[in-house]
C-alpha cells in the first residue's frame, strides 16, 4: 500500500521539496559536512540567524537516533527510513488489536487506517519526517505499556523502555507528550477497572515508572542540551516559561472544522482554497467514511472493554484540547498548568491521538461485524439506507440553490483580479461537491455490502474484507490528492526529482562569488529570500533563514526590524552583502554582480549589494550605554544615531548610565565551528564587541586561559571586557550536556539491553 501511494518516490526518484524539507536539507548538507571534517557531532551552525545551536534546538538529530544510525549500515536513511516507520506504525496497531484477540483482518484494517490517514501522509509529503517517524511508536507504546500492566516481568520492563525511549530520541516532543499523557489515561483506566490490592497497583505503577525513567534516560543526549536551550528559544522564554499564548494557539482547530473527518473538501482542502480557520492548512484531518461507521460499531460492540473506554475517552479527550484557544477551559487549563505544556504550538496536531483511536476502534468494528449483524444493527442499517436515499435525492433536487448558498459565503480569496476569484471559489466548490459524491457512493457500498451479507451472497470472511479494502480504498483517495494533487484543485505537488534538487543546493555563480570574497562577512538575503536556508549548503553564513525554534533575543530583533530591514543593524550584524529579487536604489549599497539564483520554485534572477562601510566580525566600542532589559537594549540601539563601533547598549554591565572606553585592536582573529580566537590589544580598560549571538548556556569565553564573563550587547550580540595590554580570547561551545546526555544515553541502552537478556532467560526457565 505505501509503494501505491508514493511509488514516485520508491521507483522514480521523486522527493519531497517543500519549504519544511528543503530548509532542513540544506543545513543538514553543511553540517554533515562539517562532521566529517571536523570528526565531532556539531552542536553549532553558523548558517541561519547569524549561528543557532542544533541539538538543543532539535535539529540534525538522526545521528542520535539508535534505530537510524543502525540502519544506516545497510544504506536505510533518509526516505525510505521514513517509510520504513509508516509500515511500523501499521505493524503497532495490528499488534496493538491482537494483544486484545480481534481477528487478523480487523487488526490488519486499525493498523493500515492509522498508517494511512492523511495526517501521516501529509508529515511525509510536506517535510516532517520527525513527526511521522515519533508518531509511528505510539500503537507500540500503548502495546508495551498494556503487557507490563498484565505481567510486571523484566522482559517486559525493558519493552516499553524501549519504544518510549527511542520514541523520545526521535524528538518530535510534542507527538512523545501527548503518546505519554494518553499512555497515563490508560493507565489510570486499566488500574482502577482491574484493582485488587493496594500492593500489586503499586507493583504497577513502579514497573512503568522504572520503564519511563529508562526512556528518558535513553534520550538523554538529546532533551539534556534541549532542556538547557529552552529557556533562550523563543517556546520557552516568554514569561512562565513557555510559547507565548498566541504564538501557541497558532493552528488551533476550529469546531466546525470537525466537518473534514467526514468530508474531506468541506472547507477547501487546502492551499489557495483553504477557507477554515488556521493560518494556513495544505490538507483535510478526514477520517474516512467507513472508518468513521466502523468505529461507531466498534465502540459500541466494545463498550464492556475498559480498552474501549480508553479509545473513546481520549479521543473526545484530544479533539477538545485540539480546539485551542477556540475552546479554551480544557486548553488554558493544560497550558497554563501541565509541565512543559505551554511550549507548544499548533494544538490540532493532537488530532494524530484521534486518527489513532478511530482507526483501532474501526478495528474492533470490523471485528464485529464478522460476529454478524443483529436485529438492532439492521434495524439501524434500514434507517441508514431510507436517510441516504432521501439525502440523494435532496441534493438532485437542490444542487443548484445549495452550491449557491455556499458560494455565498465562502469568504474572499486572498488573490487579485475576479478571473482569479472565480478560480478558487470555483475550486472551493468542486472540491465540497467531490465530498458530497464521495459520501453518497461510499455510504451506497457500504449499506450495500451489509445487505449482500445479511443476504448471503458472500461469507463472512468475504464481506470483512471488501469492508476493509472499501475503507482503505476511501482514504487512499484522499491520500493521493495529497501526494499529487489535480490541476482543478489550485494545489501543486511537493514533490520534485531528486536531480533537481541536486541543482538546486550546488553551487552556482551567484554563490561561486560570494564564496571567493575575501573575509569573514554574513549575507542579508532580502525580501523573499530572507527564509531561504540554501545558502548553508554553500557554506554562506547567513541573518536569515528558517527555523521554529529560533533565539528568543534574535526573534525579538527581527520583529522590532521586519526582518532586518535597517543598514545599521546589518553592519552590526556583519553583513557584508545583499542579495536582493529586484533592483535596489540605496546610498548605502553598492552594485556588485548580477546572476541567477537556483530554488526549489525556480530560477530567480538576484542582485548582490556590498553594503558600503562595512562593519568587522569582532571590534572595540569607545562608549557604551546600560540598560535593563533586552527590549531597552533594543530600542536603544534601533534610535541610536550612532555607529555600533562608537556607542552600544549592554545589559547587567555593572554601571549606569553611559561609559566611556579606551581604544583596542583586534590583532588576529581564527574563526572555527565551535571555536573562535582571537588577539587584541587594548590601551585600556575596553570593551570587544564581538558580532556572534549571545546564547550564555552555550558560547563561554575565556581570556589568557581565565573565564571571563560574556556580557549582551545591542541585546542579540557579545561583548567582554578587557584590561589594557595584550590578551588571548577564546570563544569556545560548551558540550557539557552534550557529552554527558550521550553518556546517559548509552548506560540506558545497555541496561535494558541486560533487561531483556535476563527476562529472556528467566522465561526460558520458567518455560
């Protein structure tokens, strides 16, 4: 079913090239390079936003990921790692149905409906393969937990050590966060329904604790850096430690969008026609038709199993958190109380739990229609059947007073020109119509497959699988207007040749001559390219890019600047040049060169500024300014008429006011990739400026082999002080955490290695 769906990207060479993978890519590119020249695993790159970490802000995790480095050696990474993970995450939902006794066609329908829901489609075709590859785990963790539940032995201690550990590592937090917090519901529902004693729920909750401290353990390498980081990313620096409430709101789920569990183009799909309530969407949560009548079946056949009760109740559970500020008693109540919780956006993205649940629950439908139907349930069936006729006949007689209607209140498009209106609007339509006949020819054959089985036309074991290869069929529908969308629908697919690509991130003459200027110096790409993280992969050091966990300090610069848009702040900064889409008449830039710029959209022709009286990496200010405050720093260098050479603002300096500084030089600077030194003289007591990020937990300074503490200046940058005379500076990373997460991580993975080899044993004795 996978080669069905993206036999493009098995057998054609075809790869996804959206943004969210592309920007990835790139920096992966440099820094795989970097590895291999350095010989250690970077914790820094320099590339975007004038330097960001990597682990700590997850990025360029696969390298930590047990599983990934594992398969790597039979040359499994990359995609086909990724689709490896969504045949394992239909594997868990099979295992996961069988550990309950449901037949094998049941079982193989929950696991291939969660494998399939658009959702996990949708994170690998748009560049999100961390999210597919945690969400793949969580049938797997809700397995082990149930069988530590029923036996407390070793062998199985280790088991769900193992899944929820290497979940964990590999580090979408967010989908792990919500695995653990239903993985606790189902606990609590499984304790108090099966309760004996005081003594053996406490042998329970001891396994499972051991069995999540082991999990944590086994990430160490990469939440110890992440932990440390958050406090200065913008998710977590914000008062109360987390996102920002309407940063973290973003993307919240609507209840009327609901409406796209059952018809997928209800509001537009996604892209230009997209007329819901987020941001901006590129798919439909649809839960398929049959699955959706499956899992009502299932949870009422089921309603005696406590594992039922735990479906259900999360879902409902999930869908009302996904609501977000929409909703907010359930939402304001986790975000403003629940450990860590305030430090995500996008809340519809727990609607994963609901694919989850819907699918199992189809599972034991299935299951229960192989039982056969009573006469409540044909009861129900004729009822169906009589509402489906009379809603077919509705929409013949209405159709053209109910596509009206909804015209009417499709809101605006965000385009120009009334030919382009007309496009999406009618794209809007066509796309609500294809639901509408969807659901009546979907809910035909499946009313009609029920009768042919009260009828006997078919057996049992016939009509379980026509249902699932009906209900599977309906979602790969949906799945394939995600992966190669129509032209009528406004949407373009993502995915691109791989060969393309590779032209893309190779070098071109716009970069071959940046990259022979002479210097240390960052580029500014201007306008639309200010997102593009290509540049990495030419090893230009860039004030822009991509990144959803950017430094707090320099996301509150490029909010007060729209984006740097201020010469003053580029020298500071360090640029050196411009690369800008269209002609630019500015006093303060200079025409250098004219070339073409290879992109994922595209050529586009650039021109490249050198930005006149440029500013050097490291310099000595004469004067400078105390503030209080990243934000007084901020406004205070942003109406400074001064240059950054003559006055900046430092914050917790030990003086007020402003002070004057004696003359220095900087002698001789070597530029590393987590390492910068540098010899400078000083006249006096003065003060280095040095135009690299200030992040304290990461970057430490050190002169003539003594620390020396690192100051913020202009509120994004460094500066230290320095005592007259001749000084050694050296700015090192800090890989404490690092080394000693990895260290963490290792003992883990041995001790429940040495828990599975002694479960094994004491099985094999007692067997």
């Amino acid at each position: 079913m996978v080669a069905a769906l993206l036999y493009q990207v098995l057998f054609f060479g075809m790869v996804p090239s959206s943004p969210d993978s592309t920007g990835p890519m790139a920096t992966s590119m440099a820094l795989d390079a970097l590895r291999e020249s350095s010989g250690i695993y970077p914790l820094w790159q320099p590339w975007s936003f004038s330097g960001m970490p990597t682990v700590e802000a997850f990025t360029y995790l696969n390298g930590l990921y047990y599983p990934g480095i594992a398969l790597s050696l039979f040359h499994i990474d990359g995609l086909l790692l990724q689709l490896l993970h969504l045949v394992f995450a239909a594997m868990g939902g099979y295992v996961l149905l069988r550990f309950f006794r449901l037949r094998h066609m049941a079982a193989f329908l929950g696991g291939a409906a969660f494998m399939l829901n658009p959702y996990l489609v949708t994170m690998f075709v748009y560049g999100h393969g961390s999210q597919l590859m945690s969400a793949a785990y969580m049938p797997w963790v809700f397995w082990a937990g149930l069988r530590l539940l029923d036996s407390r032995k070793m062998y199985d201690i280790a088991l769900l050590a193992l899944f929820a550990g290497l979940q964990l590592q590999r580090a979408h937090v967010q989908i792990a966060y919500y695995t653990w917090m239903f993985l606790c519901l189902l606990m609590v529902i499984n304790v108090v329904v099966r309760y004996t004693n005081l003594r053996e729920t406490a042998g329970k909750l001891a396994a499972v604790s051991l069995s999540l401290v082991l999990a944590v353990a086994l990430a160490a390498a990469v939440y110890m850096p992440a932990l440390a980081y958050t406090p200065f990313s913008v998710r977590g620096a914000s008062a109360g430690g987390g996102a920002a409430y309407g940063y973290a709101t973003m993307w919240s789920m609507h209840p009327t969008e609901l409406l796209t569990f059952l018809l997928p183009g209800f509001f537009g799909f996604g892209g230009i026609a997209y007329w819901g309530h987020m941001p901006f969407t590129d798919f439909a949560n649809y839960a398929g038709l049959i699955i959706l009548l499956l899992a009502l079946g299932g949870g009422w056949a089921g309603r005696r199993e406590p594992f039922v009760w735990f479906l259900v109740s999360s879902m409902l559970f999930a869908l009302l958190l996904s609501f977000g500020s929409f909703w907010s008693p359930l939402y304001d109540l986790f975000y403003h109380f629940a450990p860590f919780f305030s430090r995500f956006r996008v809340p519809s993205m727990v609607l994963i739990v609901v694919s989850l649940d819907l699918s199992l629950l189809a599972g034991f439908g299935l299951h229960a229609l192989g039982k056969g139907l009573d006469k409540g349930a044909i009861r129900i069936l004729k009822g169906g059947s009589l509402a489906l006729a009379l809603f077919i006949v509705f929409l013949l007689l209405f159709e053209p007073s109910i596509e009206s209607w909804f015209r009417s209140v499709f809101p605006l498009p965000n385009v120009e020109g009334v030919q382009l209106v007309r496009l999406v609007e009618d794209a809007r339509w066509d796309q609500l119509k294809g639901s509408l006949q969807g659901f009546v020819l979907g809910s035909a054959l499946f009313c009609g497959l029920l009768w042919l089985s009260i009828r006997q036309v078919f057996s049992d074991r016939v009509t379980l699988l026509f249902v699932a290869a009906l209900a599977l069929g309906d979602i790969l529908l949906v799945d394939r207007q995600i992966v190669d969308p129509s032209r009528d629908s406004l949407r373009s697919s993502q995915l691109q040749a791989e060969t393309v690509l590779d032209k893309v991130f190779s070098d071109g003459d716009v970069t071959d001559f940046l990259k022979n200027e002479p210097g240390i110096f960052r580029i500014y790409p201007a306008g639309g390219l200010f997102g593009e993280n290509r540049f990495a992969a030419a090893g230009l050091e860039s004030v822009g890019g991509y990144h959803p966990a950017k430094i707090a300090r320099y996301d509150a610069l490029l909010k007060r600047t729209a984006n740097l848009a201020d010469t003053g702040v580029l020298r500071m900064l360090n640029v050196g040049y411009v690369i800008a889409p269209s002609p630019l008449d500015h006093p303060e830039l200079e025409g250098v060169y004219e070339g073409t710029l290879r992109l994922v959209r595209g050529r586009q022709d650039v021109w490249v500024y050198r930005l006149r009286d440029p500013v050097p990496r490291a310099w000595f200010a004469l004067g400078a300014t105390a503030s209080e405050s990243v934000e007084q720093s901020l406004s205070g260098m942003l109406q400074s008429s001064s240059g950054p050479a003559e006055m900046v603002f430092v914050e917790d300096g030990g003086w007020e006011g402003q002070r004057s500084f004696a003359r220095g030089e900087v002698l001789a600077i070597d530029k590393g990739p987590e390492r910068l030194s540098m010899n400078v003289s000083s006249e006096g007591d003065a003060l280095l400026v040095v135009s690299e990020v200030f992040y304290p937990q990461g970057w430490k300074a050190s002169m003539d082999g003594s620390p020396v503490r690192v100051y913020p200046v202009n509120g994004v940058i460094r500066g230290v002080l320095v005592p007259e005379g001749e000084h050694h500076i050296v700015f090192s990373y800090d890989r404490t955490f690092f080394e000693s997460g990895r260290r963490y991580s290792l003992a883990a993975a041995l001790l429940i290695v040495m828990l599975f080899a002694g479960g094994t044993l004491l099985r094999r004795k007692a067997s």
